[in-house]
C-alpha cells in the first residue's frame, strides 16, 4: 500500500503491525553501540515538500519522546532535462513520484525514476529544509548525490546545467556547516553508475576524466574554505 499525503511509512514487513518500530530500531542501535552515529536517511525529500514535511515531523516526535538520533540523510538522486532553449526543467515531478510509490511503478518511465527527485525550482527550499533540521539539533548528510541529464540540448549545455545542479545542492550544504557534515555522491565515474552510463550522472565520465560538474564543486569547496578564512581574519592597530 501507499502512503497517505504527508505519512512516511509504507506497509511493510513491520509497518503497521510494529507501529513504532522505527523507534524501537533506533533504540536498540543505541543500546548496541552508544557512540555510533544514529541517521534517517530517505529520497525525494531534498525541498520543502509533502514527503519532506512528514520526515520532518517524525524525526521532530522523535526528538520530542527522547527517541536516539543524530541526523538525517539526503539521498539527492536528481534527474535532469534539458530541452533545447530551456532554462532547466525536470521530466519527474513530485507529483508523479508520491503518486507511484513503489507498487505503482508504471506511473513512472523507469523504476529508478522511483528514486530520483525533480530539480528544485527554487533552491531556497533545498537551503530551508536543511536549515529546519539542523535547528532541531540534527546534523544533515547528503548521502548519494547524483544528477541524471537527459534532453534535446546540446552536450555542452547539459553538462552545464548538471554543473549547476551539483554546485547549488552543495552550496545549500556548506552554508548550514558544520551541522550540514558530509556531502557524497552515488559513485564517481559514470561508467560503473546504478544509472545507465548514457545518463551521465556523476563527476567523471566513462574514461575517468572530470566533467564540468567535478570543477563546480571544486570551486564551490574552495570557495567556502576562502570565505571561512576571511570570516576569522581581522586587522588591529
């Protein structure tokens, strides 16, 4: 069965029978390590959405009830169409992947799709979202990171914009650091990828060679470590 708008949990082998099993899994992960870091991690909740909301109030209850956890996981499985003229669309929409679910797979055009969250059409909400975690005191991961890129424009022009997806996802990361503490991408080079190699998610392609979307966050690094520097650095008489 599918989630109702707003609930997280799926029927499963525990859900509904073990209502709280979710809590009980974090407790006993506590109870078998105290020192190991605790982490909810889901996909298609990068934004503010309907999915996100819902983690959000289950991490929140959590919290509230003493409920052991350290953070949350961001999948960040991106896809991306680039059509010739426009600006950045995305063939998923929320909608489309809420209402298939993972036992309506034909509403999608793959079951990966399944996985994959539209591009942001305000990457504001990526930063909030991000930011209403951390001020429940919950550090943040994104935790696969990768941007599919399909469409009629040209190589150049997609690579581009995949680029540009990369750079803003790990911008919305570094400005909530040190709570926001790990950014990894779902492999490195697209021809060992879960994704079709001709989709060209990750930062190097099929022959190891880095694509525009590596120098971006690259520059994005080295642009926060330049501005961490100058926030320390004052002058006296």
């Amino acid at each position: 069965d599918n989630p109702k708008p707003g609930q997280v949990l799926k029927k499963n082998v525990w859900y509904p029978t073990v209502p709280d099993y979710i809590d009980r899994a974090f407790q006993a992960a506590r109870a078998a390590d105290q020192h190991a870091k605790l982490f909810y991690n889901d996909y298609n909740a990068e934004a503010v959405n309907a999915k996100s909301d819902a983690i959000y109030s289950m991490v929140k209850e959590m919290k509230d009830k003493g409920i052991p956890i350290d953070g949350v996981g961001l999948q960040a499985h991106f896809k991306l169409n680039v059509d010739k003229g426009d600006e950045c669309s995305s063939d998923v929409t929320e909608q489309k992947v809420l209402k298939a679910g993972e036992n309506n797979l034909d509403e999608l055009d793959s079951e990966t799709d399944l996985y994959r969250s539209p591009i942001p059409s305000n990457w504001t909400s990526v930063c909030d979202n991000i930011k209403r975690f951390v001020d429940l005191g919950l550090e943040i991961h994104i935790t696969e990171m990768d941007v599919t890129v399909s469409g009629s424009a040209s190589m150049s022009e997609k690579l581009e914009k995949q680029a540009t997806v990369y750079k803003e996802m790990l911008h919305c990361c570094l400005i909530h650091s040190p709570k926001c503490r790990s950014f990894e991408t779902w492999g490195f080079v697209d021809k060992y990828s879960w994704i079709a190699a001709d989709e060209l998610p990750d930062l190097f392609d099929k022959d190891y060679q880095p694509k525009p979307c590596f120098f971006a966050v690259a520059n994005e690094l080295n642009a926060s470590q330049h501005n961490l520097h100058n926030s320390h650095h004052f002058t006296h008489d």
